[in-house]
C-alpha cells in the first residue's frame, strides 16, 4: 500500500485524533477512500526513495518510534536491529 499525505497547516487540526501511521492507514481503508480523493501524485522512482530514506532517518531519530512507520514495516526492522545488537531496538 502506498500512503501520500499531504496536510496544509490550516488543515492539521483535522488530524489531532490520528496518532500512527497504522491508524491514518485503518481510517482511510474503513472510508473506502485516499485521503485526497481525485488527487494522484506522480513521483519518480528517485522521488519515493528519498521519501522512504526521510522516513526511515526521522523513525531512527525519534528511537524507533513505532507510529512513524506501519507496523508491517517496524516491527520486523526491530526485530533484525536487535538480532543486529542495536541497544536502542531493545
């Protein structure tokens, strides 16, 4: 599944409830929706890289940090950063 958000700041308030990624991902799936209906963002494979690396230095920054990232995702880096001897993934 791919996520894009792409919140104005006069529309944050809006997502005060969401508190993972997980649950921005239920919320959609539950409405049967994007979160910006009509609206495709076309971005080149280099683009979505860089995403990706954004996503995973900003999860690494906040040690690990379980909401930034689905589950399907952090979970199983956890579990190899600990087999790894990560001190912080413990």
């Amino acid at each position: 599944m791919r996520i894009t958000l792409n919140i104005s700041l006069e529309k944050l308030h809006n997502f005060d409830e969401i508190n993972s990624i997980d649950e921005a991902v239920d919320i959609m799936e539950q409405s049967n929706r994007t979160p910006f209906t009509g609206t495709h963002y076309l971005i080149t494979p280099e683009q979505e890289f860089w995403a990706h690396c954004s996503n995973l230095q900003t999860w690494a920054e906040h040690h690990y940090d379980t909401r930034l990232l689905h589950s399907n995702i952090s979970f199983p880096l956890l579990r190899r950063l600990t087999e790894a001897g990560d001190p912080v993934a413990k």
